[in-house]
C-alpha cells in the first residue's frame, strides 16, 4: 500500500502512520509547513507540504498513491465559516485532486465524527438509519465534508468512518478531565451517556475499512460498543490517578459562560462556545453493529485498561 495521510501530526493521524509503516506501507504525510512533527520526526515518513486548499495544483502528486487518508480538519476555531473551510471545502479540494490526478485509486477513506451525525434523542444510539441532525458548527462542517465524499462514489471507491470520542495517550482533549481530577474536582452538569473508543481500537477500524471490499460507499460508526455514564468515566479516571475527587454541578444556564472564560483563559482547550451546543445534550451514543458485521471490527479495549494506560503515559510524560 502506498498511502497519503492528511492530519498525521495530529493526535489519531500519528497513531495510523505508525500503523500503515508497521504494515510495511510506504507512507506520505501532507502537511503545511507550519505543521509540527513532534510526533513523527522519528518515523521513516516522506512528506508533501501542501495546504489542502491547494491541492488541487499538486494533483499530479496524487497517482502516487493507492489510498488516501483524510483525518485533517478543524476541531476548534473562531467562526462557522472557519470550520466549514476547513472541514468542507478542504475535502472538496482534496477529492478534486484525486480524481483528477489518480481515478483508479483504489480507496479514499474519510475520518469523519460522531458529531456529524448528532447526538442520540432518545435511548436508542444513532445508527445507520438516523437522519444526521448535527448541534454544532463543527459537526455541520463535518457532515458537509462527508456529503463530499459521498457525491464522488460513483466516481473513486470512498469511505466515511464516524468515530465516537476517541481517548489514548497523545490526546489533549481528555486531558483536561485527567488534569481536573487529579487536582481534586469535576464539573458535572447531569448524568450524560458516550459512547467511547481508545484511539488503537479506532486504528484498527480505520484500517479494516481501508481493507475491506464491503467498506466501499459505505459509513461506518466506531466505538467499543459499550455505553458509559459520565460517572462510570469520572469513576475510572478516578481509580487510574488514585485521586478522590469532589463533584462540582454546574447549571446549564452558565455552561456558556464557562465556554467564554474557556476560549479567553485557555485558547487551545476543549471548552468553547461551539462545544457547548455539543455538551448541552446528554446523549452522545452511535451503534457499531455494522463495522463489526461488516468490516470485522472487535475493539479489545476496555474503559479501565485504556483510561489506565492514558493516565500512565500522561504521568510518564509529565503532562500529569
């Protein structure tokens, strides 16, 4: 497999290129030249530096490669029309450039997000069969980026895997739940329930879906398969830090002003007004019967084992 990978500095994109070169895959990064490599330096990685936006005039770079794998995008920004740069008309980009560069590629795989298709709005997951009804301006872009994917099927073989939250060791969002709990509090605002996925797991499902006849234009949801409580999280993070930490509620009425404060004291953190609209929702659950009927999908990780492994690396990286 020669394979492309847009985000592979990121927290999941560095994890599938240790991956696809533990596979014996060649592997090129696309990346701007501002990107940092802390994570990749160290890899035997070739690289392309090019902004999605432009590689349109690098197409002729694109039938290089069998597969491409697109986990770039924005999680945070300033405005909706930031996101939908990004998230959007980034991919649209990116999949014109294929096309026309390399229309017997053999797979284009898209990294979307459980946010895209919205949370659950009653007790059953989000399945397959849900209208996607997305509550943020990140899931919108998302979903946007995913419609991209979906117009050219007929022309490249493409698919869409829509992890759940995704945790391991790297990841940054998590770890401001680490970081509180070991400084003794949680905020909790109601029970919520996730659907949740160690960030190995979920490579293993990127890759069968890269593999897999059965994965073309198709989507696939991507968890573990268990639904968790915010308590059963608090709890397991808990026992992981050996910390007895308090339980501060927060209303609901002044989450926004914790997102304001988020985005002026902590400019790169998980809080901000755009994960607000996702957090109001108390039902972030997706069913991954069909990536593990179809796909072969079996995450072996469980909650404790993978909050367990995070909570050690933070402390052995000192991030704790």
């Amino acid at each position: 497999m020669k394979a492309l990978v847009t985000g592979a500095t990121g927290f999941i994109g560095s994890y599938l290129v240790e991956a696809l070169l533990k596979r014996g895959c060649d592997v090129t990064c696309l990346l701007r030249k501002t990107s940092d490599l802390k994570w990749i330096e160290h890899l035997d990685l070739k690289y392309l530096f090019c902004d999605l936006a432009e590689t349109e005039s690098f197409h002729d770079k694109m039938r290089e490669f069998s597969h491409v794998f697109h986990l770039a995008g924005l999680t945070k920004a300033k405005s909706e029309k930031d996101f939908f740069l990004a998230n959007a008309d980034g991919t649209k980009c990116l999949l014109k450039a294929v096309f026309r560069g390399n229309p017997n590629i053999e797979r284009f795989i898209y990294v979307s997000s459980l946010a895209a298709a919205g949370p659950a709005t009653d007790i059953a997951p989000v399945s397959d069969d849900t209208p996607p009804m997305p509550v943020s301006s990140y899931g919108r872009s998302k979903l946007e980026g995913e419609k991209a994917v979906m117009a050219f099927m007929n022309e490249i073989p493409v698919t869409i895997v829509r992890p759940s939250a995704v945790y391991g060791p790297r990841d940054k969002d998590f770890y401001v739940l680490f970081k509180m709990v070991q400084k003794g509090f949680y905020f909790y605002w109601g029970r919520c329930f996730y659907s949740l996925l160690y960030v190995e797991d979920l490579i293993q499902g990127i890759l069968l879906s890269a593999e897999k006849e059965e994965g073309v234009g198709k989507t696939f949801f991507l968890s573990d398969g268990v639904i968790y409580s915010n308590d059963d999280l608090f709890k397991e993070v808990s026992s992981a830090l050996e910390v007895e930490a308090a339980k501060i509620r927060v209303p609901s009425s002044i989450m926004p002003v914790i997102a304001f404060l988020g985005e002026k004291i902590v400019k790169k953190g998980i809080m901000n007004r755009d994960k607000i609209k996702e957090l109001r929702h108390s039902n972030w659950t997706c069913d991954s019967s069909r990536a593990e009927r179809e796909l072969g999908f079996n995450p072996k990780t469980t909650l404790r084992e993978g909050i367990k492994w995070t909570a050690d690396w933070y402390k052995i990286h000192r991030w704790l």
